[in-house]
C-alpha cells in the first residue's frame, strides 16, 4: 500500500531526529553550549515535516478514511493516536520554551528543553510502533487500492501546500547534518 509505506518512510526520518534530540539533550546537559541554529532546525523539523506534514496526512486523509472503513476515532486506535499527536505538540512548544529562554541566558531553559526533549522521544518511538505495526496494518487489510491511490495523492497535495517544494530535501539535509553532530 503506498500511502502506508509512504507513512511508515518518514517514520523513519522521524526516528532519525529523535536520536538527535537524545543526543542534543545529553550534550546540553552536559554543559555543552547550545547552537542555536541546530535547536531551531530541530524544532522546525518537528513542527513542520512531522506535525504538519506527517501528522497532517494522517489527520486528513488517513483517519477519515480508517473512519469511513469502520475502524472507531472515540475509544479506539484513532482516538490514541489523535490524543498523542497533541500531546506531542505540547512538548514542541516546550522545547522551543526552553530553547528561547537559553536565548535570554537563562539556564534553566537547558532542562525545560531536555525534558520536553525526552517526553517527546518516548512518546513518538511508542506512537511510531503502534501505527507501523497495528493501524497501518489494519488501513492495508481494509482500505483498496482506489482509496490507496486517493490517499496518496491527497498525500502529495499535502507536501506541496503545507511544506512546499524542495523543503523536504532541506529536511532530509539537516538530518544528515545533524546525525554526524549529536548521534555519533
């Protein structure tokens, strides 16, 4: 099903940031001094590709469809993953909280950042296995391949109006960037 292996594809970037954001965190603990330009970059990724991009086509194409397919959004798989996706931004805005008050030389702002850091790490690995490994299965057993074709192109529409041309490559760049600097 390619709307699903599209999905389970930028998982993996995800999973790839989420290193980074250990690594980030242990270093910042560790006294090292923040650079903001990475923080930035690592909260942008978050923000854009996997809030509103990834989280994006799941929220408008794929859990109106698993909906429509009779898989329930209130008590059900739909429902957590919804719950989780807010959960996640909240800890986004905390790490850009902590991020910001770094800026304004306040120490603390280290911790606020690694503990939303970390919450957020550990909520994602445990979302990114519930839907590769239970709702994009249940989406492949009842979802055709027209709606599979639907679903990927709304996909698309997706990258174009809500990141916009080439910025996915620009992710995919910090990630290499990145994953040299915090994870080896």
């Amino acid at each position: 099903m390619k709307s699903a292996d599209e999905l389970r594809n930028e998982h993996r970037g995800i999973e790839v940031m989420l290193d980074i954001l250990d690594g980030a965190a242990e270093k910042l603990r560790g006294g090292a001094p923040a650079d903001f330009g990475h923080l930035d970059g690592m909260t942008e990724f978050l923000s854009v590709f996997a809030d509103k991009c990834h989280h994006g086509k799941e929220e408008d194409f794929l859990f109106p469809a698993l909906e429509a397919a009779g898989i329930p959004n209130e008590g059900g798989p739909i429902g957590v993953m919804l719950s989780e996706h807010r959960k996640g931004r909240e800890f986004i805005a905390g790490m850009k909280r902590g991020i910001e008050a770094m800026k304004a030389g306040d120490r603390g702002g280290v911790s606020l950042f690694a503990e939303n850091a970390a919450e957020y790490t550990s909520l994602l690995r445990q979302h990114i296995q519930k839907e590769d490994n239970v709702l994009f299965v249940m989406a492949e057993q009842r979802l055709g391949a027209a709606k599979d074709e639907e679903l990927f192109r709304g996909f698309e529409r997706v990258e174009e109006e809500r990141i916009g041309k080439g910025k996915h490559e620009e992710f995919h760049a910090l990630l290499d960037r990145l994953q040299e600097i915090y994870t080896r």
